[in-house]
C-alpha cells in the first residue's frame, strides 16, 4: 500500500474516531503529497521522495515548536509536537547518535577521508547513506566531532 492509500485511510479512520489532532496532521502530509504530484520538476514520486517531504515536514513542526517554547506560547509547542508525533509515525526508525557515529566511523575509514577538508566528501556520501534514518543536522555534528 503506498503512503497516499494509507494517509487516506487514516484519515477516515481519524474522522470516524473524531480525533482533530490526527486529522489535522494527516491533512497536513495529504496537502504535501497532492503538492508533489502537481510539481512538473518533480516527475514520478518514488518512496524516497515521498520520504524526503516527511523528513522536511517532520523538521518544520520541531523547529516551530522550539521556536513557540522560546516564546512562551505552550500551546503553540504542544500543537507542533503532536503534529510531529503523528508525521513521526510514517518516517523509518532514527537511529540513535552512538549507531550514526559508528557507521559515520566506518565510512571515514572506507572512503580515506583524514580531515575536516574532507567534510563535504563525506557528508555526501552519509547523506545517500543515511537518508530517511538520520537527521542531517545530528550527522554534521557528529563528523565535526570525529574529523577534529
């Protein structure tokens, strides 16, 4: 079943349910995806690009949030977070920062990066290789840490 088919049965299902919350996020990633099949530059949506939207949506609702919480508008944060949860349940399992460092380890030993002058090298390279399983923010800080 592609995302599209799934996102519209949990739309009913949230309907069915009365659950605002859900509904409000799982209109939110329909809009995204119809927005995707209208864009000419994009040609056909493979499952990368539909993963690639979550991932963008996902790190909207987290910068809005923190952005909301600095402003003391909770109720803004916590609105953010539960579209957050919602989109979360779509996107692959993250992994954590210990599992990013070690695979970030052996990529530096297979491609002979030796400094931080090869930094964009291999955020390239961990980018293909992490796509969907790791946010590219939490990525850089950690080559920064292991290229010093």
């Amino acid at each position: 079943m592609s995302l599209e088919q799934t996102i519209n049965n949990d739309i009913k299902t949230a309907m069915l349910a009365k659950d605002k919350k859900s509904l409000d996020a799982l209109r939110a990633i329909k809009s995204a995806i119809l927005l995707l099949k209208t864009d000419k530059n994009i040609g056909d949506i493979t499952p990368e690009v539909e993963m690639a939207t979550l991932q963008k949506m996902a790190k909207q609702r987290k910068e809005s949030a923190e952005m909301y919480k600095a402003q003391g508008r909770e109720d803004l944060c916590q609105e953010e977070l539960g579209q957050l949860e919602i989109i979360s349940k779509y996107l692959p399992e993250q992994l954590s920062a210990e599992a990013i460092k070690t695979q970030l380890q052996s990529l530096i030993a297979q491609n002979g990066i030796t400094g931080i002058k090869d930094m964009g090298k291999l955020m390239g390279i961990a980018g293909k290789f992490f796509a969907g399983k790791a946010d590219n923010k939490t990525i850089a800080e950690i080559v920064k840490s292991l290229l010093k």
